[in-house]
C-alpha cells in the first residue's frame, strides 16, 4: 500500500497503483475513496473490454454506497453502450429499472424497463426459453401497468415463436387470449397444445375444452365434432373426461341429426353408465336408431340386453315382440312372452303374457 501511495505521488494518473490501492483498502468504509481510484482507472482505459468491466464494477460500487440509484443506472447504460450484450450490466440496469418503476409507479419507467426487457431477450436470442420468458415479463407490464393489450399480444406472441413447447410461455398466451375473450384463438391454441402434448389424458382435456368453445361461443359445431372425435380416439384416459367427451359428441350428433354417430358414441358411453333404469335407456334408444337404420338384428339384441339389466320396464318386451315380428322369429316371441310370464308375480300381467304367447302359437297354426 506504501510503495502504491508513492508511486501515485510520482505519477497520479498511475492506473496501476489505483487499482491496487483501490484492492487494498476495499471495505464498506472506503466505497469512496474506491470510487476515486475507480475513476481513474476509467480515464487510463484503453481497451473496450477493461472499460466495460471497470464500469460494471463502479456500478456495483455505486450500488453499494446507496441512494445513488441515478447514477447506477446511468453507469449501466455506459456499459451497455459499449458492451450491448453484457450480462451483469442488462441484469443490473434491469434491477435498477425496477426500482424505479416500483418507487414512482410512473407509466414513463414501467415502459423503461419493458423496452430493457425487449432488448435483454434480443440479447438471448440463443438461449430460446430465457429470451421467450423474457418477453412473457415484458407482456406482463406492458398489459397490466400500461394498459397495452395489443403490444403485450404481440410480446406474448414473440415468446412463443422462441418457445412453442408446452409450458409456462405457452400457458401465459393461453391465459391472455382467455381473458380478453378471443374465442377462435383460444380454441386454436388449445387444439394446437393438444397436438403435442405427451399426456394422453391431458391432451383429450385439450381437446374438449376447445370442441367446448367451438359449440357454445363460436357457432362451429363441425369443428368441435371432429375435436371431440379425437379425444374420444385417446380413450381410455381418464373417466371423467372420457364420459363428458362422449357426453358432448352425443348431444352435437342428435342435434345435427346425425342419428348414427350419435348412436356410435352412445354405444360408446354405455361402459360408464352404471345405474340399470339408465343403462336399459340408452340401449333402447340404441335399438330404435338401429331400426331406423333397418339393421334389425342390432335392435333385438339391444332390447334382450336391456331386458336383462332391468326387466321392470313392460314396454321393452312390447318392442322386442315386434322387432322380432318384423324378422319372422316367432319362436322367439314365443319363448318371450313365456318368460316375462314366469319373471312376474303379478297375476294380471303373468295371464296377458300367456294368453299372448297363447295367441301367437295360434296365429302360427
């Protein structure tokens, strides 16, 4: 320290001997007399390089001093000025920004540090996923402390070019165009999440949030059929989703009339109806849009079905006896009628059952 102090005294803009008094006596103390030094070094600096970090190390010394957060930040941009890809100086000028905007909530340095935020992710272009969260920062303040929708769309819109993967970046534009109400971009943002998505059961949800919006807000039921179509392909998943995805292609068929895929889908659906009254409902709505069909041999077989699920319904074995009527197996309508006769306990119903199978041997001869 001695012979540093002497050598300044032969020669005060030693950059040399600043340096190694501003090392020697480096404490919280002497931040000025650190400064100082750190002063003159700059004014000796020569090279690009050695100016850049001698700012940055000002800066931090700035810093440390306290309430000098004007100078810090002009100290930062300097670096920058020479140095635009700086690490320490984008993340020191970016703390400082915030600060300031935090302190005065002023709409002039919220917009500072979202035009810093735009220039740090141009600065990581190589690193994709921190350039793309970046600008979801930057969408943050450019919506909610600036009213900006448009920019932060497009900021939003940015990140996701840089990191189309599903994640976070992807779920703060989901979350956006959700708020704002933008229905045909929403459904096509969660249609196109849905392609990639690892998760089977995740990607069925997908799509039947967006076949959802497409019914009820956009008016295209085509399309959140053929959604629909692809999430009930991804079965089996999850229960839940899997009911309510057929639930839904149901209910868009019949409305559509478009009887057999509507049948199809509730053919579907029957694994998860557990209640016998409901079960023995949807296999007679099957049967009657199989004899719509003329496909006769599926009818019966859904009404002896729902006859053996739940055999308290009367007027089930009434459409299986003209079902198979209609098929000439009167054998069968027979051994029918004979059945719901010895299933009865009631005496009135055990006689009509009897005196039509009665009838029908009669009609045969």
């Amino acid at each position: 320290t001695i012979h540093a102090e002497s050598a300044l005294k032969v020669d005060p803009a030693s950059a040399a001997a600043h340096a190694m008094l501003r090392r020697k006596r480096h404490a919280r103390g002497a931040l000025p007399t650190m400064l100082q030094h750190l002063e003159s070094e700059l004014l000796a600096a020569t090279s690009e390089p050695h100016k850049v970090e001698l700012l940055a190390e000002k800066a931090r010394l700035l810093e440390a001093v306290g309430d000098r957060g004007s100078e810090v930040r002009v100290t930062w941009e300097q670096a920058l000025v020479h140095a635009p890809n700086h690490a320490a100086a984008l993340k020191g000028l970016e703390v400082e920004l915030l600060a300031r905007a935090l302190a005065s909530e002023g709409a002039q340095d919220w917009e500072a540090l979202a035009v810093h935020l735009g220039r740090m992710a141009d600065a990581y272009g190589s690193e994709k996923r921190l350039a793309a969260w970046l600008h979801v920062e930057r969408a943050d303040i450019l919506e909610r402390r600036l009213g900006r929708l448009d920019a932060a769309r497009g900021a939003l819109e940015r990140a996701l070019e840089l990191d189309p993967s599903v994640g976070p970046v992807r779920d703060a534009l989901v979350r956006h165009v959700a708020a704002h109400s933008d229905w045909g971009e929403l459904a096509r943002l969660l249609d196109e999440e849905a392609r990639i998505e690892s998760t089977v059961a995740r990607a069925a949800r997908l799509e039947l949030d967006a076949a959802a919006i497409c019914a009820a807000r956009l008016s295209d039921r085509a399309r959140a059929c053929d959604l629909l179509e692809r999430a009930a392909g991804r079965a089996p998943t999850t229960p839940s989703i899997d009911r309510r995805v057929l639930d839904e292609l149901v209910r868009l068929h019949e409305g559509d009339g478009r009887w057999s895929d509507a049948a199809r889908a509730r053919r579907a659906r029957i694994r998860y109806v557990t209640d016998p009254p409901a079960i023995a409902y949807e296999l007679r709505a099957l049967a009657a849009t199989a004899e719509k069909d003329d496909d006769l041999e599926s009818a019966i077989a859904d009404v002896q079905r729902a006859l053996a699920v739940d055999a308290t319904d009367p007027t089930l074995v009434e459409i299986l006896d003209r079902l198979l009527a209609a098929t000439g197996k009167h054998d069968q309508r027979i051994a029918t009628w004979l059945q719901e006769g010895a299933r009865t306990e009631d005496g009135v119903r055990r006689s009509k059952a009897l005196a039509r199978a009665a009838q029908i041997c009669d009609d045969l001869g």
